[in-house]
C-alpha cells in the first residue's frame, strides 16, 4: 500500500478507504460491503476505529473497538457472540466508556496482527485495564490479550 502524507492527516473519506483497501487485501472476510462500511462508519463516528501504520507510514491493518462494563465480557464468555451482523448491534449498544476494551475487528491483511494490536495500545494508552478480542468462529467466543 501507498505511504500517507505526513503533513495532512486522514480524514473520514480517506480512512474509509484505506479501511476498505485493507479489507480487499484479505483472502477472505465475513462481512457484506454493506456491513463493513456500516461498521466502520459507526466505528469512526465513535472514535473507535483505528488504522496502523508501519515506519514508512503506510498502513498494515486496522482496529475496531468498543469499551465495555464486566457484564459484557462475562455474557460473551459464556454466551458467545452471533454472527457478524451482531457486532454492529453490539457497537451502537455499547457506546459509553467502560472498564475494558473489546476488540471487535482486527483487520491485518500482512500478517502483521501483533504489531497493529502493539500500535492501538499505544494509541489508546491501555496499560492496566483489561483487553479482550473477539474470537473467530471456534471453540472460543474472547481471547484475553492484555
């Protein structure tokens, strides 16, 4: 992927596609176009959405979070999550701070998943509170990263 300009910062429009590059990037993905721009949408409306870059300023991947209460995390370990067109219902819900974070999309076409997850930290400055990630579909519906 091209660099970005260091002297003009990313926009809406310009974060939408580089979200949306990244996602093309992917040899697979479950969401709908509609359903990915949906959610990035309401992401970056919230502050939510979070695109890493490498030294040269290019960009390796891309995080969606919401901040959420105990009782969250609780009813998704043992409830687990829907399907994909849940988390956009669970990211208009869960809008408010809370006490631990909730990845809900981690979207690192290059492989590069612990260095976007290293970069986000950084940005949102999560030294002590908990962090969870959204599991694939598996055994596991939260994977404690922090």
């Amino acid at each position: 992927m091209p660099a970005l300009d260091e002297q003009q910062p990313l926009d809406f429009h310009t974060s939408l596609g580089v979200v949306a590059q990244l996602l093309s990037l992917q040899p697979q993905h479950p969401f709908s176009i509609e359903l990915y721009y949906k959610l990035v949408r309401t992401a970056m409306e919230n502050q939510r959405c979070f695109i890493a870059l490498n030294p040269e300023r290019q960009p390796i991947g891309a995080v969606i979070w919401i901040q959420c209460d105990d009782e969250l995390v609780q009813e998704l370990q043992c409830e687990g999550w829907g399907s994909e067109n849940d988390l956009l219902t669970l990211m208009n819900k869960h809008k408010s701070q809370g006490k631990q974070y909730l990845l809900i999309h981690i979207n690192s076409p290059f492989g590069q998943q612990l260095e976007v997850i290293n970069a986000w930290q950084q940005y949102v400055q999560n030294v002590a509170q908990p962090c969870w990630a959204l599991a694939d579909k598996g055994n596991a519906s939260l994977r404690k990263l922090c």
